[in-house]
C-alpha cells in the first residue's frame, strides 16, 4: 500500500487514522455484526453515532443552544436554493461575490425573490475579498450572504461583513473546523462537508433556531424545510448514515488533535511553509492579493501554461496529485485541509525547488 499527498480541493484528503478506524469496523461495528452501512438509521446503534457526532461538534465549535445542528444532503448546490427558500422571509437578500460558489448561490437565489450582489470581486478574477465595512445593505434585506472560504480562487474573509444588523449567512464548506469561530455572529453556517471534514453526500447547516419556522417560500419540499429536519434531529428520512458516521471519527480525531485552536496554529504553519516560498520564488508566484490569503486552498501559477502543465505532471509521477488549477484560474493549487500533513506540504515545497532550479 502507498499513499500519495492528495491535493485535491474535494473530495479531499481524509486523516488516516480515521480511514483505518473505520476500516477496522467495516465488517462489525462495535459487536453489532454488521457495518454502518447496513444498519437501520432508527436503531440505537445509529442513533448512538448521530447524536455523538452531534455532541462532538458542539463542543469543537462551541455552539450555543439556541442553534441547532442540521445534517442535511443535496450538496452545496442544494443549499444555493435551500437558502433562500428557507430565509427570505420578506422575499429579498444581500449578497456578497467573491468567487463562483457565492455567484451560483446569489443566481439560484433569484429564483425565490429579490437577490442583491451588493458586492463583488469578479473585476480580478475574486482574487480578493472586497472591503465590506459599509455596504449599501437593502433596509428590506431577510440576510446577507457570504462564502467565507473561496475554495477556486483561494481567498477567504479575515473579517466578516458588517452586515448592519442583518443575519449573516456563511457557506464555510473549505474552511469548516479549521479555525476557531464565533457562531453568534451568524445566523446560519453551512458547508457540505466533503471539502475538510468527510466524504460527499453530507451537509451541516448551523442555524439558529428563531430562524427555523413554517414561514418558508410556498413550494418549499417537505425535506428541505430547515424545521422538518430540526424537529426530527435530521432522522425525518434516511440520513446519510456512512457519511455522518466518518463525519463523527473526524470530530473525534479534531479533538484529539487539541481542537480548533490547535487546527488554527497548525493550519497556519503548514500555509506559510508554502506561501513563504512563493513569495521568494523567482518561478511560482500566489494569485491571490496578500491579506486576503485561504490558509486551505492556495493557487500559484508559473506564468507559462507550458510549465504549468510539465510541472503538474512531473508532480504527480512524483506522487504529489490533483495539484492542476482551476480552469477559471489556470496553474496549480494546491488543498491543503486539515488532514494534509505539514510534512505533505513541506515535501511539496521542496519538489517545487528542485523543479524551478532544472527550469531556472
Ligand atoms: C464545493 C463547494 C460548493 C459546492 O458543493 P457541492 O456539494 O458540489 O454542490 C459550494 N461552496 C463551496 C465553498 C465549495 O467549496
């Protein structure tokens, strides 16, 4: 067996710990005779892993208790009209573009009211967040909408929008746990959870509950009522049982970890082993503008398409994969989750030397 340093901006890397966890119970969860995925979502056993992982995350994030922990399914996308179907109470709200999934979320908002882009950084390629200390925020607006971490162009918020006294709504699907947050100073976190916390198929949505009422927009699905799912603590229909059971195993890895204050420092370390370098190389430069720098998804580019791609490909010989860029942005970039470890990042950094020294 070998693993390789995955990359990839999601799915993404999991800790192996976990996999091999979850490989040691695939045949007989803990005496049940059978795996996560073929037990009844109704049985103890189940439950047991739900609320858990529940549990868990409350005390990695400090949630408050008047927030409630969705897990929901439908992807990011689905949450793009979730959103507005369950919020705009008054039929408008504000967002903020700052890269393509906040774009496709304000376009699918539009079909639920009146969606405002009250700011933007599409003029350079969302290469950086705009100053959102006084936006024209609409008086009529039901919240404002952000997302916090752009996974594509590799910039996130340093600090969140004074939004004037509306709810602020964040989509952190690449940035969950991988930071300390304040979660009263949101209305709603949301993030599919494939990018830093586990695989595809699960949605965590933290929303505060004087939100969650039968007020939503008249065709709104049964299943995609936040209350429906609020008031069956995510077990109305099957929930995605195998996901939200490896979802559990990250949180409790996150805490042997020391938390997310730990994450943060590590996090920190690991992004400036391979921004320091950028910022010295005379080959790879970042793209993103300096202050407003992801510390989870970090493009660079050669400047030459013809090198980009040679060094994508001696890259993965080498075994570092899913490094190619964006096709909006072009170059690499490299995801550098939770559960890539510094010594993936410092291996990487230093493939990068030896490539810019045979194409000096
Ligand atoms: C990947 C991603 C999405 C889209 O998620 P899907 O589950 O593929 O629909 C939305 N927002 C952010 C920030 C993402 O990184």
């Amino acid at each position: 067996m070998s693993r390789v340093y995955n990359f990839s901006a999601g799915p993404a890397v999991l800790p192996e710990e976990v996999l091999r966890e979850a490989a040691e119970e695939m045949l007989d969860y803990k005496g049940s005779g059978m795996s996560v995925m073929e037990m009844s979502h109704r049985s103890k056993v189940f439950e047991e892993i739900l609320f858990q992982a529940e549990r868990d995350l409350r005390d990695l994030m400090g949630i408050p208790d008047n927030y409630k922990v969705l897990f929901l399914q439908g992807g990011g996308n689905l949450m793009f009209a979730q959103i507005p179907m369950n919020l705009m109470k008054h039929g408008t709200a504000d967002y903020i573009v700052t890269g393509q999934w906040a774009k496709k979320a304000w376009q699918e908002a539009q079909k639920y009211g009146t969606a405002n882009k009250i700011a933007s950084s599409e003029d350079k390629t969302y290469s950086y967040i705009p100053d959102c200390s006084d936006l024209p925020v609409s008086p009529e607006a039901d919240y404002v909408y952000i997302c916090e971490n752009n996974t594509i162009y590799g910039t996130k918020f340093k600090q969140l929008p004074d939004t004037k006294g509306k709810i602020l709504v964040s989509d952190v699907s690449s940035c969950f746990l991988s930071e300390p947050v304040d979660v009263e100073r949101y209305g709603v976190i949301w993030g599919g959870v494939q990018k830093n916390v586990g695989p595809a198929g699960v949605v965590i949505a933290i929303v505060r509950e004087d939100l969650i009422t039968d007020e939503v927009w008249p065709g709104t699905p049964t299943l995609m009522k936040f209350k429906t799912q609020a008031d069956n603590n995510s077990l109305y229909n099957t929930p995605p049982c195998y996901g939200i059971y490896i979802c559990g195993k990250v949180f409790q890895w996150l805490k042997r970890q020391g938390g997310l204050a730990a994450m943060k420092e590590r996090n920190e370390k690991k992004a400036a082993i391979l921004y320091d370098y950028l910022d010295k190389s005379k080959l790879f430069s970042g793209t993103v503008r300096k202050e407003d720098r992801s510390l989870m998804n970090i493009p660079f580019v050669t400047g030459s398409a013809e090198l980009d791609a040679a060094f994508v490909k001696e890259a993965t010989a080498a075994g570092f994969v899913n490094l190619k860029g964006h096709r909006t942005v072009g170059g690499m970039r490299a995801s550098i989750y939770n559960a890539m470890p510094e010594a993936g990042v410092q291996a990487l950094v230093d493939f990068m030397k030896q490539f810019e020294e045979k194409n000096a």
